[in-house]
C-alpha cells in the first residue's frame, strides 16, 4: 500500500509509531478502502487532546490467531469507554455516542499501543515488539503481526498502553511448525455455534484449564443475531441477555454483539491461552444466509424497510467488518473483502483446509418457505456450496497437501458433510438438512470424487452448525462398496461435533431417553453414521500423530452457571492408511447417544472436573 503523505507527515511529527501496523484501518480488504479507514481522513482532521493511559483500559483481554511458523496474529482492545463505538464517530472530530444508554462522547484522539513477545513469561529476552495505534473509527481494536517467530514455539505476549505501565493481561500464543517439520503430536479443540443467552461458555475454559491443545478451531456461529430472549434463549434468567437488546443489523449493533460474548470468562480464557482459527457460518450475519440474502429476507423492498433500510450487502458487510475487527483472523487476500477461505500447513502432519461454505459464494439454501423448492434443486449440478473459486482452490488444496505428502488433510466445514437422513426421527417432516451438503449434493459429489479420482486418502471433514454430534465414515454413497461393518470403502472421516451452548436441534429440553432413541433411529437408518448423539452442549478434541488420529468428545452436564464439569462421552480413533473409524468404533462403547452395533452405558455418566487452576469470578493473569 502507498502509504499518503499526510500520515507520513503525521508519523514524523509523532516519531511514535504506525497506524498502518494496525491491521483493522485496512480491514476487511485492504484494496478497498470504502470498506476500511481511510487514514488520509483520519490524518487530515483535528486531533483532540490525548487520553491519559488512566483513562484507559484493555476491555477484554487479548487474543491470537492464525498461526503461521514465523508469525501470529496478536489482538486486543484498548479503550477510554467499555461500550462499542458507532460508525457515526468517524465522521467529525467529536460527535456524540448513540449506545441505547446515556449518551457518550466518543473522542477521536488516537491510543497508542505497545506490545511485546517472548518466549518466557517473565519477558526478560523480548523475541518481537512493535507499536500500534487505534482509535473510536475502528472501536479501539488492535490488531497487529507479530513477526520474525520461531516454528513452533510457544511464546507470551502482552500489550501495554504506550510509555506507561497500564498493561493487559499476559497470553500464550504458539507458531506453526515449518511445512517439512515432523511434529510428534498436535491438538485442536474445535468448536461450533456458542449462543450467549442460552448458557455459559465453559467449554471454551476446559482445555485451557487442562491445557490439552495445541491450537483452538471454530467452525462458526461465534455470535449469533437474534435479541436473546423468548425462542432465542433465556439470557434473562442467567444475567445473558446480549447487547444490544434486539437483533442487530448495523455496524456498532455488530460491534456491540461481540464486546458482549467475547466478556463471556471462559471465552476470553480461552482466547488468551491458544492461537484461534476461526471462521464465520450464518449467525455471524443472520440465520440461514447464502450469497445473496437469509432466512428472514425475502429481499424485497418491504423486507428492506422492515430491516430499517440496510441492504444486504451492507448488512453483511457491517457484519464482516466488525467480525474482521473483533477476531484474530489475518486477511489472506486483499482484493476480496468477503474471502475468509485459508489454509494453514501444520508441519509435515496435516493441512488445514478452512472453508466458507456460507457467505461467500453460496447458491439459494433453504430459507425455511422455500423447502420443497430447494428438495427439488438439491440434486441440480449447478448448485455449490462455495462458488466456483473456493472450489477450485478447495479441490487443489486437497491435490497439493496430498503431492507435498502431509499426513493428513484436517477439512473444516460449516456445516456436516455427510448424508444424515433424518425422516423419522424424533417426529421430522423433511428427510435432510437442505441447509447443509444434503442440499447442495453435487458440490459433494466433485469433492468425493476429486478424492477418489486423485487417490487422496487420510482426509478428516470437522463440522458444526447442527447443534449434535455425529460420527460417520467419510463415503461416497452409491459409487464406492462400502460397508458399514468394516468401513471398507471410505475415503476418510468426518467428525461433526455439537454446539458450545445453542440449543439441542430436536429441541432445548429434550430428556436424554428421547434424544438417544432418536439417535438409534439415526444410526440405524444411515448406513455410514456411526455414533449420533444430540443431547450434549460439548466440544470435541482431535489429537493428531504420524500413525492416528484420537477424537475425544466432551459433554457439559450444566452451562446454566459457569463451571469446569464435563463428561468424557466418546473416543474415536483413525488409523493412519485406513480412512475409516477403527473397528470396533470408539473401542466398541460410549458413554451415551446411539453407537452403530456398540453398547451405550448411560448408568455411568460421571461427572468429571476438568483439572487444572480454576478461578470462578475474574479473570487476571493467574487466569492463563
Ligand atoms: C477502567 O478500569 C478501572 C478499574 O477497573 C475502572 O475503575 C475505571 O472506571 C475504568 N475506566 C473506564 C474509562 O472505563
Ligand atoms: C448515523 O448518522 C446518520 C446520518 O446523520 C443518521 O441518519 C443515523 O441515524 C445515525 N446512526 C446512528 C446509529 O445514530
Ligand atoms: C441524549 O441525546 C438526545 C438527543 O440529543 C437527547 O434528547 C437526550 O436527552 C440525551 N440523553 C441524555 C441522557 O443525555
Ligand atoms: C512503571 O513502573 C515502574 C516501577 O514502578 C517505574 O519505575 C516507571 O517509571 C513506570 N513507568 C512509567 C512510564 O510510568
Ligand atoms: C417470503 O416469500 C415467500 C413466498 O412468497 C412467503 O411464503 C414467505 O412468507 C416470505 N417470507 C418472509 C419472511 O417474508
Ligand atoms: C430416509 O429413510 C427412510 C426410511 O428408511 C426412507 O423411506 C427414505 O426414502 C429415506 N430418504 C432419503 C432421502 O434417503
Ligand atoms: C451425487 O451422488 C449421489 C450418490 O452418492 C447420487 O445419488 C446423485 O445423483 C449425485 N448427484 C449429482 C448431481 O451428481
Ligand atoms: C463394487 O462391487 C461390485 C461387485 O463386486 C463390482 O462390480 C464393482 O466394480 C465394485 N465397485 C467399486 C466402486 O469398487
Ligand atoms: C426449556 O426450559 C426452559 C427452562 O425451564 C424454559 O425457559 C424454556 O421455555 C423451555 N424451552 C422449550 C422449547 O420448551
Ligand atoms: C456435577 O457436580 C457438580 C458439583 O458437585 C454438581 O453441581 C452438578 O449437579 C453435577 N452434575 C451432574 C450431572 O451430576
Ligand atoms: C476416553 O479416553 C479417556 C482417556 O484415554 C478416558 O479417560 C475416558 O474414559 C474415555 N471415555 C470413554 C467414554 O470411553
Ligand atoms: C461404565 O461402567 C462399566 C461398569 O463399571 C464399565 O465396564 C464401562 O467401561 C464404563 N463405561 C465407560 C464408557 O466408561
């Protein structure tokens, strides 16, 4: 980027440090700056006084992501307000703050940051430091990179106002291996659809208190849009209802919905003790969003009015703002403001293949009046989850992680992969999930059979979206003899695990008798599910090596307070060769849900502590 005059001029007089090293001015796409901050603006306007590093503070604590083998992504918020700021702001020097409360003035003074990493917490040897600056235009977020790591190491890091001592509380991060390295051993702990108002988030603080994991994956469904009371949740009875109090639609709504979760405990626990993958699924925007409209849109003019006439586009692009200003994602390419499709190599073990099957391209889904229409079209060979780009770049991203010999291909969907035909279970009317690949089966299809044609084997598709668990040998249907017994014919796995605290999808307050009876009707009626289970709010764990890979899924007995208990519910494993769950599968029991030709053992639903410190009403840097 040519960097103007103006804030040249502006960075001498301050001799102090870079706006540009702020990520977020450019956010989300750096060759559109309709979309960003245009720093010759911010430059050219009145600069009022400077805050006092006393009248700031680090609101919720620090984050870091995209881990690549010599740099991380380092994010935090630093502000003279706890509350989000309005897009209004960037307008003039002073203006004041419509925030649903008391009015506020928000100051445009720029805050400057400092930060430093280390690979010690005592940060005597400093491995990278920089300086930031951020201000109300972009809601006081910092996002920089930090650079010139080491592969695989873990490092500390730590934020402090400039020329003060007001500091935020210390995070662990950790860096990728390099593309050959052989790594002994690599964790994830991946989740899907954590709604606020429906429950707290412990399962985020579980494997930070166990520190189980390497790195922490979110398959989307991070916030969610609605108002968070009535059908949407019970926030009022356990102090949970989100800001602002209805469902949002404009920039600071955004900002606002995500100052609240990311205030959740165990979310910024979470946050500050492992490097995040994230990527966005519908909620992120709206319910049931596909390239050009959602669920509650039938985008007509009445439909815009009664969106308080934000379009769309401007809809999701204030959605994706705010999301690219609150996360720490990095913005892998800078002429495409929606692209949040990446990769990350993981050593000689596994590529990670993170798609968005979602916002970006995504033909008509099933926008819930319009569900015999899209059963119909659900077979058409036009369709796609994706767009014709992503695919592309999907299908020789799965060729190159196989050519470069990485062990194996780590696919991160929205949402589940395999056919789930779900007609009598638990009184459904439609046999598929017509939002999910059931609905776009030829997009599926490619994909089968780009791994068939290429011989590409060791795959494992991770998945959300659908509240449950479910286990299944990765298969293409009809074209490959597969066998439910042996899993002979697989080309993989797919792990598709439940939600942090969105409700059970066969509804809130199912027992658990009924919800695995529908899950024995599952399991017996799709050949290639292999463990369904749709009572648990959980997290799964996947615990990859040279020869395996073990997933471990969690169930949490209550999210109606915080606390660290969770339940071992079922452990899979894959042999390294043989794309398919190792028989018997998970060792022949789980503890509830329906295994296919297994035992379930409800008796002994234990309660288990997850182990390590734990500290129930702050957060500092004991914390971590
Ligand atoms: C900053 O935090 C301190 C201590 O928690 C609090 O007393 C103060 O009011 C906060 N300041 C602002 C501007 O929010
Ligand atoms: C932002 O400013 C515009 C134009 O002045 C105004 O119509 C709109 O209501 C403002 N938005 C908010 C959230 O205050
Ligand atoms: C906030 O501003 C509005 C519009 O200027 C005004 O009507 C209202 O009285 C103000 N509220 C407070 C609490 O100052
Ligand atoms: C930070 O604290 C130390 C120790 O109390 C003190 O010596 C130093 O002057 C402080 N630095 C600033 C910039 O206030
Ligand atoms: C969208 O249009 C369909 C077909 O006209 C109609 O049945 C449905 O009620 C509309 N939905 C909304 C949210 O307006
Ligand atoms: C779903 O299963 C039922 C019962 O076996 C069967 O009748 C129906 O054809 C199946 N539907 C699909 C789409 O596979
Ligand atoms: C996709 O494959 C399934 C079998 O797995 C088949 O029934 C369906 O017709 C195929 N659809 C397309 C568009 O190729
Ligand atoms: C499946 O088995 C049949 C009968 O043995 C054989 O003719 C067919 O080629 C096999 N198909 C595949 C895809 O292996
Ligand atoms: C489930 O139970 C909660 C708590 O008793 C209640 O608020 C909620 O309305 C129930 N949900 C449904 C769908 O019945
Ligand atoms: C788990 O243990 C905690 C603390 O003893 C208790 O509050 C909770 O009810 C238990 N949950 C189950 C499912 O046993
Ligand atoms: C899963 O494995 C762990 C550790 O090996 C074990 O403690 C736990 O009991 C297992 N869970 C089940 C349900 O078998
Ligand atoms: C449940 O208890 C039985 C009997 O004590 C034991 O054999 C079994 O392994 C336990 N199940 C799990 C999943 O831990």
């Amino acid at each position: 980027m040519k960097v103007p005059s103006l804030v040249l001029a502006y960075l001498a007089a301050h001799a102090a440090g870079s706006w540009t090293s702020n990520l977020n001015y450019r956010s989300p796409s750096e060759h559109h700056p309709g979309l960003g901050i245009s720093l010759h603006k911010v430059n050219k306007r009145n600069t009022p006084a400077k805050f006092s590093p006393s009248q700031l503070n680090f609101t919720h604590g620090v984050a870091s992501g995209d881990p690549y083998a010599d740099s991380v992504i380092l994010w935090t918020r630093i502000s003279p307000q706890y509350a989000s700021v309005d897009d209004n702001s960037t307008v003039s020097g002073v203006v004041p703050l419509y925030n649903h409360g008391p009015n506020l003035t928000v100051s445009t003074a720029p805050v400057c940051v400092e930060y430093k990493v280390s690979e010690t917490e005592s940060f005597d040897s400093v491995q990278c430091k920089g300086r930031a600056y951020t201000s109300s235009d972009i809601d006081y977020t910092v996002k920089v990179e930090a650079t010139n790591l080491q592969p695989f190491t873990r490092y500390y890091y730590q934020f402090n106002v400039c020329d003060s001592n007001n500091t935020s509380p210390v995070g662990k991060t950790k860096t990728a291996p390099t593309v050959d390295d052989h790594v002994s051993d690599i964790g994830l702990a991946v989740y899907s659809c954590s709604n606020y108002p429906f429950g707290f988030f412990n399962a985020y603080g579980n494997p930070a208190r166990k520190d189980s994991v390497d790195y922490v994956v979110h398959l989307g469904d991070y916030i969610y849009e609605y108002a968070g009371d009535g059908d949407y949740g019970y926030g009022g009875s356990i102090g949970r209802i989100p800001k602002p109090e209805r469902i949002i639609y404009t920039l600071n709504d955004y900002r606002e919905r995500h100052a609240t979760y990311r205030s959740d405990l165990d979310l910024q626990l979470s946050h500050a003790s492992f490097p995040w993958i994230p990527v966005w699924d519908d909620h992120e925007v709206s319910d049931n969003t596909y390239r050009d409209g959602a669920s509650e849109l039938n985008n007509t003019e009445a439909s815009f009015v009664q969106d308080g006439g934000v379009s769309v586009d401007q809809r999701k692009m204030n959605a994706v703002r705010a999301y690219f200003e609150w996360m720490p994602i990095r913005q892998v390419e800078m002429d495409d403001n929606l692209r949040i499709w990446r990769s990350f190599s993981i050593g000689s073990l596994f590529d990670l293949i993170i798609l968005d099957t979602r916002q970006y391209d995504r033909s008509i889904t099933d926008l819930y009046w319009n569900t015999d229409y899209i059963h119909e079209i659900s077979n058409d060979a036009g369709r796609s989850m994706m767009g014709s780009r992503q695919e592309n770049w999907f299908y020789n991203s799965l060729s190159s992680s196989a050519e470069r010999g990485a062990a194996w291909r780590i696919i991160g969907s929205q949402t589940v992969f395999s056919k789930v035909n779900e007609s009598a279970a638990y009184g459904n009317v439609n046999p598929l999930d017509y939002d999910a690949w059931d609905g776009y089966q030829a997009n599926r299809n490619r994909t089968l059979q780009h791994l068939t044609e290429n011989d590409i084997g060791n795959n494992i598709v991770i998945s959300g979206d659908s509240h449950a668990n479910w286990v299944s040998d990765l298969v293409w249907l009809d074209h490959a003899n597969y066998s439910s017994s042996s899993g002979a014919g697989g080309l993989g796995v797919e792990f598709a695990g439940s939600a942090v605290s969105s409700p059970s999808p066969y509804g809130q307050n199912i027992t658990i008798q009924n919800a695995n009876n529908a899950s024995n009707w599952l399991t017996t009626h799709n050949p290639e599910l292999q463990w369904s289970e749709i009572y648990y709010r959980g997290y799964f764990e996947l615990h990859l090596n040279y020869e395996e890979a073990r997933a471990q899924f969690f169930g949490l007995p209550t999210i109606v307070t915080r606390n660290p208990y969770e339940i071992s519910l079922a452990n899979f494993t894959v042999k390294h060769g043989e794309n398919k769950l190792a028989r018997p599968v998970a060792g022949g029991m789980t503890e509830t849900g329906s295994l296919k030709d297994g035992q379930i053992s409800v008796s002994n639903v234990t309660n288990n502590t997850a182990t390590g410190e734990w500290f129930v009403s702050h957060f500092d840097q004991e914390d971590i």
